[in-house]
C-alpha cells in the first residue's frame, strides 16, 4: 500500500506524455528487461551509443537509487533531479547574460560554441542529442522555450 502511494506522488510529478516518455526511456535502458535497471543494463546502454565509461562511473549512478532501480524509483530520481533545478528565472537570466540584443534567442552555432568550450564541455554527440528537442528555428536558439521545456516537458503538439 505505502510503495503504491509513492507511486501515485511521483507520477503526480509529471504530465502524462512526460511519464509515457520516460517509460520509454527505461525501457530502452533495462537491457535485459527485467524491470529494473542495473550495472549490465548500463554498461550495454553506452555500449550501444560507442561509449564505454567506467565501471565506478556506473556504480555511482547506480548509487542514487535508494534500492533497486524499478521504473518508480527512475521517475523519482529524475523529479528530484528535475525539480532541483534551478529555478526557470535563473536559467533564463544566464542565457540573457549571452544575449546582448535581449531577444530571447542566440545564435544557434554561438550555443553550440558555448556548450562545447565553456564550463562542463558537452560533446559533439551530447550536442546533437540536445538538439533533438532544441527549439531552434531560423538558425535561432530560444532559450525560453528551451528553459520551459526543461523545467515542463515538451507539450504534446
């Protein structure tokens, strides 16, 4: 009764379509479909993306989960991870601090050269796969519909 509870908490955290695409995502990382999410499962993730991190890097995502990592416990890391975030006015006053003209928008090569050389450097994969869900348009990046879609989730169309 008290792990069903949780679970109706945590749902309660997120849209359906976010929840549905997190269901997604679990899946596709329980490897072995076992319902849970272990130290195989990752390994053969980054596997299949040409990635090969460390063991110790493994374990200590592992280590976030209270217990084993079913998808209640997934959707409850990423709500403390998404609603530990800083605010959505914080992240939009840093981007604003790149945005001489206070458009709402940046060069779309110009985040990219951010993203890449300053503070925790993203790759050029990481790039791409940020760009995935990027709303850009024109060779424009917006960055308030960007903050919303961090903090939201992207609104079913």
């Amino acid at each position: 009764m008290a792990e069903e509870k949780k679970s109706r908490n945590v749902t309660a955290m997120f849209p359906p379509h976010q929840i549905q695409e997190l269901k997604e995502a679990f899946t596709m990382i329980d490897q072995n479909r076992d319902g849970f999410i272990d130290l195989d499962d990752l390994k053969d993730m980054y596997a299949s993306l040409g990635r090969e991190p460390r063991e110790d890097e493994l374990k200590a995502m592992l280590k976030e989960a209270p217990d084993k990592l079913n998808f209640t416990a997934f959707l409850t890391l990423f709500g403390e991870k998404l609603h530990g975030t800083d605010s959505e006015e914080t992240m939009r006053n840093a981007f604003r601090m790149f945005d001489e003209e206070s458009v709402g928008t940046l060069a779309e090569e110009y985040i990219k050269e951010l993203l890449m050389n300053m503070g925790d450097n993203f790759t050029k994969d990481e790039i791409k796969q940020t760009w995935k869900e990027a709303p850009i348009d024109g060779g424009q990046f917006d960055y308030n519909a960007f903050v919303t879609i961090i903090k939201r989730g992207k609104e079913d169309e």
